[in-house]
C-alpha cells in the first residue's frame, strides 16, 4: 500500500511555471512507477507523465514535451514534476499515481494501470 500527497498548486500567468511534489508514504521499499495525470473540467483524465523506479525510462504526453519534466528523489520518495511555459490549456486538477513494477520498466500510459493515486491538486493557468 503506498499513500500519495500532491502539493504545489496555484494560479500562474501563461508562459509562467509551477512545480508540483508527490510524497510517497507507506510500502515504499519496493520499486514502482509514479507518474502525473491531470483532469479538466468536462474531459477525460489523462495521461501527462511518468518515470521508472530506477529512472531510466520516461513517458511523456505529446501535449507536455519540451515543456514539463519529471525528476525523482527516491531516497526521500518524492517526484516532482517542473511545469515550464504553461498554457490556458494546461488547466486541470493534477493527480499523482504509482503502481509497483520492475525498476526498468517501461512506464505505462493508461490510468487504469495506476494502483495508488493522491487526492489532486489544482493548476490554474490565466491567459
């Protein structure tokens, strides 16, 4: 069992940036893949990113690369996620997940594969 918290939030200006931070708590001693999905309003959840235990493979939206990063603490099992050049259309409640896995795996896409999820948090950006 493995608990997420997000953090991080806010309202940002387009073209602006925003860091957002999972902790991962409870049976975290053996490997798993974390990745972000966001939700807006009306829309389907949807995939953004997500990295491998051993961070040797990442997955990205389309809509995020070149834009967003994903970095990995695992001695203090957090991951982070640096939102650069934001958009209007980057709007959405974004959520933290993580399923257990092999630590050179290839993250997965598909929420459904996600076990464990944090309660959301909201990212505001105004045009």
């Amino acid at each position: 069992q493995v608990q997420l918290v997000e953090s991080g939030g806010g309202l940002v200006q387009a073209g602006g940036s925003l860091i957002l931070s999972c902790a991962a708590s409870g049976r975290t001693f053996s490997s798993y893949v974390m990745g972000w999905f966001r939700q807006a309003p009306g829309k389907e959840r949807e995939f953004v990113l997500a990295v491998n235990w051993s961070g040797s493979s990442t997955n990205f939206a389309d809509s995020v690369k070149g834009r967003f990063t994903i970095s990995r603490d695992v001695a203090k099992n957090t991951m982070f996620l640096q939102m650069n050049s934001l958009k209007p259309e980057d709007t959405a409640v974004y959520y933290c997940a993580a399923y257990y896995s092999g630590a050179y795996d290839t993250p997965k896409r598909n929420p459904s594969d996600y076990r464990y999820w944090g309660q959301g948090t909201q990212v505001t950006v105004s045009s």
